[in-house]
C-alpha cells in the first residue's frame, strides 16, 4: 500500500497527515495523524522525528511512502525575524534608495508615531552600477560590468555579504543586464547566493519588485541548508519517494524551485488549509464557500470562488502593526488571499476608549496564556470567555491533556470587563465572544465586498482550535445558511498539502496596446511564458498530457491607474481580447464601459499537475447519538443546560439540535438553540442555520 | 431601550462595517483612479436628526465633519417632511459641499415603515468638472467649472436627465464624470438596504437612542483626553508661500477644562488664485489634526467634534467667501495642521510633530512617444517631521496622503525618463529626533515632443520648523536644466529638458546636542547624515 505524508510547521506543533489512496479514515486504518512539538532551533528535527514516531506507531516503514509534502512558515520567521544571509543589492545608478523610499505613503493617517519595517539591506550594502533600459526594454546605457565588479567586491570584501540581490530598472522589460551581472557573480563568488529580480518577480513597480528580491536573496541560503538537512534526514530514514514543498498560492514546488525561490514559499501553511476547504467543498459539491480557520493568536479567512481558493500577486511579511495594510514588507508573488484578523483563543480582551468591549489584536500568546491555563495571566482573553459560557470543558481541554481553571478565568472577566462595564458576568462574557464574532464577520463583509464575492447562498468551513467555537454566530451575522466542520479538521494543513498539485506560475510585465497587439506577438509571448512556467514541472518529470495551463491577463483602459486580470480561454483569439475585458470589467465595475484603448500590462501563465488522488473520508459506523453529559451553557439569555457529545460517537446520519456541544480533541463545535447539525456520510458536521434572520 | 456596553459595542461597530462596506461598493464602482487609490471619498451615515452616527474608517481628512452641514444645507432646500423613498439631492457648491467644486456630494433619504430614519451621504472627488481644470490657476470661481446648486437627481426613484445633460455637456470626459456620479447614486442605495436590514436585525424602530448613546461616548472621551491638555491660550503665526508673495496664517487655541475653541483671527485675507479655502475644508483639517492628538482610535461621529469649537474671520483666507476661487484649497489648506500642532507645542510638546517637508504635486501634460495624449500627475514626497524620541520617516508625507507613482509605471504612461531619485543626506532637520529625508527626483523629456509641467510646490521659502529646539528641514526648489525656476509656475519642456525637483526634508525634533551618539554613527554609517553635516549640527567629530 502506498502512502502519502503532509508535514506542516506551525508555531507550536508540526503536524503530520499520513493518507493512502483509500481515504482518510483513522479507523479503517488508512488515515493517520501526528503532532509534535514544533523545534524552532532546528525545525527539521521535528519533522523527522515525528516522521519516524508517527511510522513507527503504525508499524510501517518510510519505505511505503511514495510522496511527502511540506509546508514551513521558516522562510517568514526568517524575515520576522531578520535572522537570514547578510544580504547586498546591487542596482541602477541613481536608484540605490528605492528601499528607504517606499511607496512615499502613510498606512495610517490619525497615527503619527506609525513606523515602517527597515529595508532587508541596509545602505551601505548597496552598491550602484552604471547601466539603464527603458521600459519598452531598449538599453540607453550599456552595463558598465568592471565598474560592477568593483562595486560587488566591495560588498564581498568589505560588507562580507553571503547573499546578492540584483535589481535593475526595468529588468523585467529586458533582463539582460541582470543575467550579466548574476553570472559575473556567479564565477567571481561561486558561494554567494544570488537572486535575480527579473527572475524572481519579472513585474514591474519597482519598490515591490525590489524588495520580494532582497527576501528572496536573503532567506535563500537559510532555506537550501534547511532543505538539504531534511532531504538528508528523510533519505537517512529510508525515504527514497518525491519530495515537495508548499508555496502560498497553493501548488507545490519540486525542492529544486523552492530553493530558487523562497519567496513563494512565504505562508505555506494557511495556503494549505485554504487548498483543504477547497478540497471539502469539491467534494460537497459546493463550490462557493468562506474558509474560516480561527487559532490561537489570529483567525484566517479565504474565498472558495468556483471550487478554487481566489488568488492575489500581493501579500506583506514582518507588518510593523499586525493587521494593518501597508505596515509590511510587500511580496509580490502568487498567493491565496487571505484575511488575517487579530483575533483567537489568546486575544486579550479590555474596555476601550468608548466604554465598550475590544479584543485583540494583542494576545497571551502561551505564556503566560489565557487567565484558566493557571500560569499567571492576569488578562481576560477569549479562551476566559468561551469556558466561562460554558462552551469549553474545564476537564477535557485538548482531549483531557490539559485542564482549565474556570474560577481564574471568572475573576479576571469579572475585574477587567464586567466590574467597569456594570455587566454581569455571563453578560460580559457573552460580550467578549460576540465582539469577537462581529469582527471576523466584519473583516469577511470587506473582503468579500472589495472582491463582488457574494456569500450570502454559500457555504462556511470551519477549523482550527476556536473555529468551530465561533463559526455559528460569525455565519449568522453574515446570513450564511450553512457551516461545514470538517473531518479530521485539526490537522487541515497538513491534509491540505496533500491535496494540492505541483504548480508553477510565472508573470511577467509587458505593456502594449490592445491595438498594436499582432496574433503571432500575442501567442508567442504566451509561449514564452508557459514554456518559463512549465520548465519546472518537466524537470519534476511531469507527463505533458497531465499538465492543465492557464492563462491571464491584467488589463485596463488606457489612462485608468488600476488593472483587472481576466482569464483567458483556452484557444481564445487576440479578436476576442477587447469583449473578454468588457465582460469582466462589468461584472467588476457594475456598469460604465469607457470609450478608450485597452492596455495589456502584466502577462501571467500557470502551469498544473494533476491534483493528486485524495479520497475523501471512508463512512464511520451508523450510530444514534447518545450525549456523555450536559453542561450549562449561555446563548445570549440564560445559561441552559446543553448535551456534550463525543464527537467521535457519532455515526452517520445522526441528527442534533440545537443546544448541543459537540467536543473533538482539538476544539468544540458550538450548536446555539434552535440551529441543527447532521453527520454526513464522509463524517463532516453539516450545521444549518434555522434561526437565521 | 436601554442599551448595555455589549450591545452598543456591537451595534456600533457594525455601523462603521456599513459605512465601511458602502466604501468598498464605491471604490469598486467608480472610474476614476483618484477614488480607487488615493481613497478621495468618504461616505456618512446620519440619523432622522441629521447627526452623524459612523463615517468609512478610510478616507483622506478632508471630509471629516463636513456631511452634517452639508445635509442641513439640503434640508433647508428639500425639507425632511416633503422627502419621499427614491429621491437623491446633490451638490457640489464648495460652501454647502467640502471646498471645491470636484467634490460631488450625494443624498439619499432612508425610509424605515414609511418614515426617514437615516440618511446617506456619498462624496468623491469627480474625475472634471469642466473650468480651467484642477489646478490655481482661476481668479473666480466661475472660472472652476460647473456649480449645481443643491437639486434633486432622482425624485422618487425617477432621474432628472436634464441634470445629467448639463453636467455631460459642462466636463471632459463625460463618461467617467457621469460613471463616478452614478457610482455614487449606487452607494447610498446599497447604504439604504443596509440601514434598514440593520433596523430589522435588530428589531430597532429608528437610530435615534443608538445614535445618542454612539455620539455620548465619542464626546465623553474626547473630553476626557482634551482635559488632560494643560489649560490656556496658545497662538502661532506661520508665514507660507503665495502665488505673489508670503501670506501670513495665524491661530488662536483655548483649551479649557474639557473643551478647546480654534480660531483664526490674523489670517491675511483671500487672494485672486484658486487657492483660498472655505471654512468647511479648514474645520475639517483641525478636526483631523485634533484626532491625530485626542482620540485617533475612536470611529468618526459627531459626538468627537462637539467639544472642538472652530471659527474663522469671514473672508480671510481660511474662510473664503464667493466667488473667491477654491480648486486648489489645499495648497494652503493642508498649512491648518502644522499651524494648529505649533500652537499646541507649548501645550503637549511630546505629542506634537515638527513639519514635514510635504508632498510636491507637478502635472504633466503632453505627448506620448507613442501618438496618445499625457496628463498626469507626479508626487514627491519631502520627509516627515520628527516627534519625541521617533526620527521623521524618509519620503513620507503629512498631513496629505497619496502614494507615488512608480518609476517604471511613470516612465512607461509618459515616456519621460527619471534620470535619478534618490535621498538628500542631510535635508532632515537636526535634532534629538532627526527629521526624515528630502529627495532629489530628476525627469528628462524623452517624449519628443514639448510637454507642459504646472508646479504647485510649496515649503521652497519658507522651511519646514523644527521643534523644542529642533533644526529645521532643507526647502523645497524645482529646477528646469539645472536653473531654479518659481516653484508655483508652468513651463513647457523641449525634448532632452530636464526638470528637477528637490523635496524638503522634515524637521528636527529637541536640542541636536541630546541626539545620542548611536544614532548620529548610524546615521553616518548609512550615508543620511555626510561628515560636514554631523560636525555641523551635531559637532560631531568621530571623536
């Protein structure tokens, strides 16, 4: 029997999915999970050590997986964490303070004490060269390659760099410049890792394009020792199957890609629990859906659009303020859009400026965590509130691993909310859940909104410690009809990674004018691209039949300062260019078409695999459902008194109503009076909103 | 209804998502890059009274408090009683309106079982409207382009095409004008669905006890954090660039016990260039300076602007009355923030910031390389001004907001070419917190053909002012092949011109002598500071 291995570094455990082609039933025996405390040191030693504890808890041997999938949030922490390769830059002369310059702009107007993330690459590790290409990629100054030289022996000798960033003006346009220099590089420093902005991010805006380049030069070497370690480690342990990692848009790269580009391997993990509901909802039959992954210090959401996560080329890394745009430094690369908002079971709850209650985004973390953890946190948080309604069982925290001091988690709603607030404590409590509830629907309502996604007929999936806990009352204020909570939710990463195909994509910045477009232009820059996109799969050895591509354009009106991306049809026609943007800018813009020439500007090419075989849960045994107790639990009015299941207990078909607290290890599953909740014939809970208003 | 803490806490932030979401049908709605990237809009929720209950979080200063008055100017045209479910008012006068007359600010009446309960506002600033176009250059405002006075677009859900005519045959490009008025029509008919879904989630009759419990709280704590300025009057007096000469803003500030009062008594009076401001715009830009210093977490409401008192002398700059000109009130308008901070320096000298060297905005306007029409506008941002212990950002503006636009996008809808852009060492004002750095910007015409730059530059006689002792930012100056030209003038470049822009640098916060060592070496180390520029504000040595 073959397996399947997914390994997913979060911030306290790794966790590991191990699937074979028949579904992922833990008892049928074709599914199992793992999770080990997460090594930040060296994080490859959890991973194989979990690897090796989990096979040898099934009496099976590495020799029987045939593929495993990672996922790592250590490119990220390496830029949180400015822990990566003394990085320099080489660029046009002239233009050596792009970095400091940023986008000339506030991310905040009322605060003017806001601060921005200093450049990866300091000043005086930048060196400039004479050279300049314009934008339609002609050269005005040739490259001055010994003055080069000079500037980049400088940064070797002087500034001792380990890694270089080259990034030209306009190296999108025509990278030739950049080659020259990289492979000057290359045979005068054989060991400096060098990154290419034209290669890494060939699009144009300068800052972003700079900057994605000087992340990816500086983790690169980190992320190649890290890679080698493991591959090293899982060969040690017999493991002679495909290896790959997990990228943010969703694919997977082979190791070879990932170590190119470590900036596209920023956020990993959150892609794969995105790639998972995706997964959930394909195989539900519902394509449209709200992914809501809520843990210990944030809570994530994404768009199912179609069946397929809703995609961006932006995201920011090592935000000065957590949750505000712009505080960052921007990636730009392929990546599932995300929502991150600043609340989860360790957000600290307090009364703000207007008399009112505020949680988040500041968090107890761990340590000392939430008041009932009992290690001396003096602050309410969430956790506090959501045992003191009665919805978390004091004794069975973490599948009974831990227990919770309810009396702490009382005094502290008491002194902090309820005492200042003249609430009582039920009341103050249930207001630090709802509050909680209003902002992720809040942050959904934007994001939705800003992207004409309609959800009020789809679907919520639900996951992750405090998921299930507040995904009721979120798709109630949304007027979601439905919530999904999910089998096997407390590993969805690590499932998700593998249900996601090897992918490469590439976009490339090329304005012209719809107009002067010829067909034989428009199909070969099109073939250039795919053939740039499709390289790494060949080399994975991918079968050419198997590969899926996908085309897309960002286009606008001529003279408009912002693009849509259309998608192209497969065999589409360059007559056809003009009525497929008209069609999308209406469905964007409402109405309002323009009288003016179309401009092509970013050109963008997706390359697929086949998405991997992953069979959905083999059926659990039938079972009536019969509750292992009752506790008192508040749903706005007054405690009453809710049946606890077991989750596990419960076989297909089962029915519950509403109030019921259904436990899993990792979380609870919180049904309000009223609502109802069925086991499906996979083992997902399928809650309907009765009460819906 | 008694309304407990959790309940107005929901409530209330569920109004903001509204007027938040409202934004987003907007943005995503209009043509125009100035709505969807510089977020030039704003959109305002009121009650049956006409208090504003929850703004759009996102939305430059300028419209901040203005919806209120402009919503009474409506209803003394179209009272409340005669007002019927469809009908839509507009107007973009700058005195009923936000200061000029690109800003076009639209109505919509909320019914709720068969009454108003609410009423929407939407204002963006409109793509033309006809005149001379954006800039200085008109003596009256007649020469600005199209005024409508406060008229009724749709009366019962049915449109007045007569008011579109007019406005498609006063402005360029047409469609996009009538495309972002319509977008706007569409936002507040979403903010109408929404307000009464709310009512009925809720199962409110009206907004009226929840927009007096929301308006409460924002005025209890704006009290509470000006109680704790220090009483007394503060003044300052700034001199700032004119078209012809230096006008002279001044400000009087009585902070007392939990309320402040702004004047400005001393300002020099309007002159004949698009550049006075109404006193909307100039309320509007101390009510956002306040924010910046009292509360700048709380949601904007009219319960924050109740303790903020602002008057000015009718006709004086700050109060321009018609036909006085206004396209380009912000030129001046944008000068209320560091002359209001420089009168409360004394009060709270560690929450106030030293000048910023602001933004630049040059237009240019001409010929592609390739055949199409160029219009459009470069921005260059000076340096931000220091605070206590926080050095200026570099190239960051205040108290305006707009992103530059990047050279490779620049250089591909112009084809011009920037031969350089890089920081100034040494443009940032000297201090215990240095200010943030200027920067040189260069554009070669590389269009072939004559282009036509306007400037608007400001900060290039007088400097931005440090701060507690701090050194003041390096000005401002453009030049045209290496010859300094006046700063608010237009120029036509020939192909191979260069023109050049220096940005002024923030100014420096508290003695330089207090600047610790590290930061001076670091500085040094980084090449913001030169060697002659530490021995020469700092007596830094090295040693």
């Amino acid at each position: 029997m073959a397996y399947r291995l997914g390994i997913d570094i979060g911030g306290t455990f790794t966790d590991f999915a191990l699937v074979n082609s028949t579904g992922f039933n833990e008892d049928a025996g074709t599914f199992a999970i793992h999770k080990q405390l997460t090594t930040p040191d060296d994080p490859s030693r959890a991973v194989l050590e979990g690897t090796a504890n989990l096979l040898r808890r099934h009496g099976l041997d590495l020799g029987a997986v045939v593929e495993i999938v990672h996922g790592t949030t250590l490119v990220t922490n390496a830029v949180i964490e400015r822990k990566g390769a003394r990085t320099g830059l080489l660029t046009t002369r002239g233009f050596g303070d792009i970095l400091d310059m940023r986008q000339e702009k506030r991310y905040d107007v009322f605060d003017l004490r806001l601060v921005f993330p200093d450049p990866l690459v300091p000043r005086r590790r930048r060196g400039e060269v004479d050279e300049r290409c314009h934008y339609d990629g002609t050269i005005e100054v040739p490259l001055d390659l010994a003055g080069a030289r000079a500037a980049l022996d400088h940064l070797v000798q002087e500034e001792r760099i380990e890694a270089l960033a080259i990034c030209l003006l306009h190296g999108y346009a025509n990278p030739a410049h950049e080659q020259a220099l990289g492979e000057m590089a290359a045979a005068a420093y054989p060991d400096l890792a060098v990154s290419l902005s034209s290669e890494v991010c060939p699009e144009w805006r300068e800052f972003e394009r700079f900057t994605t380049t000087t992340i990816n030069a500086f983790t690169q070497p980190m992320f190649d020792q890290y890679l080698r370690r493991l591959e090293m480690g899982l060969k040690e342990l017999g493991f002679g199957g495909q290896f790959f990692v997990m990228s943010s848009s969703g694919g997977t790269l082979t190791p070879e890609t990932a170590r190119r580009f470590p900036a596209r391997v920023i956020e990993s993990g959150p892609a794969a629990g995105a790639q998972m509901s995706a997964f959930h909802g394909r195989a539900l039959k519902r394509t449209e859906l709200l992914s809501f992954d809520m843990g210990g210090t944030t809570a994530k959401g994404a768009l199912i659009r179609g069946g397929a996560a809703i995609k961006v080329y932006h995201q920011e890394v090592a935000r000065m303020h957590d949750f505000k745009a712009g505080s960052g430094l921007p990636v730009k690369s392929p990546v599932i859009d995300m929502i991150e908002i600043g609340a989860g079971g360790g957000s600290i709850a307090g009364v703000d400026v207007r008399g009112t209650i505020r949680v988040g985004p500041n968090s107890a973390g761990a340590d000392p965590g939430p008041a009932c953890y009992g290690q001396g946190g003096g602050d309410a948080t969430l956790t506090d509130a959501n045992l003191v309604l009665g919805y978390l069982d004091p004794e069975f925290f973490l599948g009974g691993e831990m227990s919770l001091d309810r009396a702490a988690s009382e005094q502290v709603i008491r002194d902090n909310i309820a005492a200042p607030l003249k609430l009582s404590l039920a009341r103050a409590a249930w207001g630090i859940h709802e509050i909680v509830d209003e902002d992720v629907a809040r942050a959904f309502r934007i994001h939705a909104s800003e992207r004409g996604f309609d959800y009020r007929g789809s679907s919520m999936i639900a996951f992750g410690g405090s998921g299930p806990v507040h995904a009721m009352g979120v798709a109630r204020k949304l007027g979601i009809p439905r919530v999904i909570f999910p089998v096997a939710a407390g590993v969805m990463s690590a499932l998700g990674l593998l249900a996601s195909p090897l992918t490469f994509e590439v976009a490339r910045t090329r304005q012209i004018f719809v107009d002067d477009l010829t067909a034989e232009d428009f199909a070969g820059t099109l073939a250039a691209l795919e053939a740039d996109a499709m390289a790494p799969l060949l080399e994975a050895k991918v079968e050419t039949e198997a590969l899926s591509i996908n085309r897309r354009l960002d286009m606008r009106y001529h003279g408009q300062g912002h693009e849509i991306e259309v998608s192209l049809p497969p065999d589409v026609k360059i007559e056809a260019l003009a009525q497929i943007f008209r069609e999308h800018y209406a469905a964007v813009h409402g109405a309002a078409l323009l009288d003016a020439p179309l401009v092509v500007t970013t050109w963008k090419v997706e390359v697929s695999a086949t998405p991997p075989e992953l069979a959905s849960a083999a059926p659990t045994a039938q079972g009536e459902a019969a509750p292992k107790g009752t506790r008192q639990a508040y749903f706005g009015e007054d405690y009453v008194a809710a049946p606890v299941y077991d989750r596990q207990d419960l076989g297909i078909g089962v029915i519950i109503d509403g109030p019921a607290l259904i436990e899993e290890r990792e979380s609870t599953v919180i049904i309000g009076p009223g609502d109802r909740v069925q086991v499906d014939e996979f083992g997902n809970l399928i809650a309907e909103l009765v009460r819906l208003s | 209804m008694s309304l407990d803490a959790v309940s107005v806490g929901i409530m209330w932030d569920r109004l903001v998502a509204i007027s938040d979401e409202i934004v987003t049908t907007l943005v995503r709605t209009s043509f125009s890059t100035i709505v969807s990237e510089s977020y030039d809009l704003t959109v305002a929720l009121l009650d049956a009274d006409g208090q504003l209950m929850a703004q759009g979080t996102y939305s430059v200063p300028v419209f901040m408090g203005t919806a209120p008055a402009t919503l009474q100017h409506m209803l003394a045209r179209y009272p409340a009683e005669s007002l019927r479910p469809g009908d839509v008012i507009i107007t973009n006068d700058p005195w009923l309106g936000t200061g000029h007359m690109f800003d076009i600010n639209v109505m919509r009446p909320v019914f709720h079982d068969g009454r108003i309960v609410a009423y929407v506002i939407s204002i963006t600033h409109l793509p033309d409207i006809g005149g001379l176009g954006f800039g200085a250059a008109a003596r009256e405002i007649y020469h600005e382009g199209l005024r409508l006075p406060v008229c009724k677009l749709f009366e019962a859900g049915v449109q007045n095409d007569f008011i579109i005519e007019l406005m498609r045959t006063n402005v360029r490009a047409p469609d996009q004008v009538i495309g972002d008025l319509m977008a706007n029509v569409t936002a507040t008919k979403v903010g109408e669905a929404m307000l009464t879904g709310f009512l009925v989630e809720y199962g409110l009759a009206d907004f009226a006890s929840l927009s007096q419990e929301i308006r409460g709280r924002s005025e209890t704590a704006t009290r509470a954090r000006i109680s704790a300025m220090p009483d007394g009057s503060y003044h300052n007096e700034i001199q700032i660039e004119g078209v012809d000469g230096a006008l002279t803003l001044a400000c009087h500030i009585d902070v007392a016990g939990d309320a402040m009062t702004v004047d400005f008594a001393g300002t020099d009076g309007c002159v004949r260039q698009g550049i006075n401001v109404p006193f909307c715009y100039t309320r509007a830009m101390v009510l956002y300076s306040m924010k910046c210093l009292t509360v700048p977490e709380l949601p904007n409401n009219g319960g924050s602007v109740v303790p903020i008192t602002v008057t000015a002398p009718a006709g004086c700059l700050l109060d321009a009355q018609p036909p006085s000109p206004t396209g380009a009130r912000h030129m001046i308008g944008h000068f209320v923030s560091p002359l209001v901070f420089g009168a409360l320096a004394e009060a709270v000298p560690e929450q106030i910031q030293a000048d910023c060297g602001m933004m630049d905005l040059m237009t240019f306007q001409g010929r592609h390389r390739d055949g199409h029409d160029v219009s459009t506008i470069y921005f260059a941002s000076g340096g931000f001004g220091a605070l206590a212990g926080l050095d200026g950002a570099e190239t960051t503006p205040g108290p305006s907001n707009m992103a530059v636009v990047p050279i490779e996008v620049w250089e591909t809808l112009t084809s011009t070419t920037v031969e350089r852009k890089y920081l100034l060492p040494d443009t940032g004002g000297a201090g215990a917190s240095r200010g943030g750095l200027g920067q040189e910007v260069v554009i070669r015409n590389d269009s072939g053909h004559v282009m036509t730059v306007f400037c608007m530059a400001n900060r290039t006689d007088f400097p931005p002012l440090g701060l507690m002792g701090g050194g003041n930012g390096k000005p401002r100056e453009h030049r045209i092949n290496d010859v300094t030209v006046d700063p608010k003038g237009h120029y036509e470049l020939e192909p191979g011109d260069r023109i050049t822009m220096i940005e002024a640098g923030g100014a420096g916060y508290g003695d330089p002598a207090l600047r610790p060592r590290e930061a001076i070496e670091l500085d040094l180390a980084e090449g913001f500071v030169t060697p002659e520029g530490a021995a020469r504000d700092y007596g830094f040595n090295g040693e």
